[in-house]
C-alpha cells in the first residue's frame, strides 16, 4: 500500500508504508535512546555529564524530526514507552559513558536500516544520521568502528591463510631461530 506525500511539494510522489515503518522504528529507537541517555546524565558528573547531556539533546532533536517525518508522510508516530529496558544501570561516569557508546551502537543500526528504504529523501536523512551517531559514538568511545550499525565481532576474523598451508606458520627465519 502507497499514501501520497502530505505537505509536501511531490504530493504526486507515493509513499509505501515500508519507509513509514522504518521511521517509525526508527522513532522508537530515539525514545529509547533519550531515555537511555537520561539515565546516563543522571548518574554522570563533570565533562561526561555535559557529553552526555549533548547526546540527550542530539536524541531529542532526531526524535522529533522523526515524528515530523511520520506525520508528512500520512503514518502515525510511534508512541515513547514509559520505560525501557537497559543492558545495565550505570552507577559511575565511566559506566555513564559506556552505556551512551552502547546506545549509539543500537541507534546506528536502526538508521543503518533506515537507509535501505525507496524514499531517496529518507535515505539521505538516513545516512546523515548514521554519520552523526558514529562520530558522537567515538567521542564516547574512542575505537573506530570500520562498519557503524553492522555487530562487533566477538572475536577477530581469521586469518586469510590456510591454517595448514606451510606459509601460515612463522619461519625460523623471521623468528630469529
């Protein structure tokens, strides 16, 4: 099923309901994560506080273009919840920080989707959000992240040599022996 564009100079311009969904998972991302980050500014003090405080303020303003993009588009916006489960509950900044970097690895993901959606003008929002939360993620925790959205590895990737080949075992000659 297709709506029209509301408010919107492309009226003509079909909208599916696949990209209305995708906004509105995610809007609920970004109310998980205001909540999120005002449980971490809570129990921050100090410069992680006023990072976190960023954050939460970073959040609030996607999540309310998000709602506005739900709405031009003829959806519903997804209602906050009253609560929302979290990994763990911080009791320190350094614990503040860690659950801000774990927020925004989720939120990634979310806008990582988001990105794959028909509508060209939420893809490009899409991306341009993704870019925001990967810079703020490594303010918060300073490892690059090769694919921002895409898991951590548990473990690294193997090596690109054969285990039993005879070049995946060091020679005596690069160990000195």
């Amino acid at each position: 099923m297709t709506r029209p564009h509301a408010s919107s100079p492309r009226s003509a311009q079909p909208v599916s309901d696949a990209a209305v969904d995708a906004l509105n998972k995610a809007l609920a991302a970004e109310h998980a994560a205001v909540y999120a980050y005002g449980l971490a500014a809570a129990r921050a003090s100090g410069t992680v506080r006023e990072r976190i405080t960023g954050g939460f303020n970073a959040h609030r303003a996607q999540r309310d273009r998000l709602r506005a993009l739900v709405v031009e588009r003829g959806g519903t916006p997804a209602e906050a919840q009253p609560a929302y489960a979290v990994p763990f509950t911080p009791g320190s900044s350094a614990q503040a920080l860690r659950l801000a970097a774990q927020v925004e690895d989720g939120v990634a993901a979310v806008y990582l989707e988001l990105a794959a959606v028909a509508d060209t003008d939420v893809r490009r929002y899409a991306a341009q959000v993704l870019q925001e939360v990967a810079v703020r993620a490594y303010t918060l925790r300073p490892e690059p992240t090769a694919l921002p959205g895409y898991p951590r590895p548990e473990s690294p990737p193997p090596s690109a040599k054969p285990s039993g080949s005879p070049s995946a075992a060091p020679s005596q000659a690069q160990d000195g022996g």
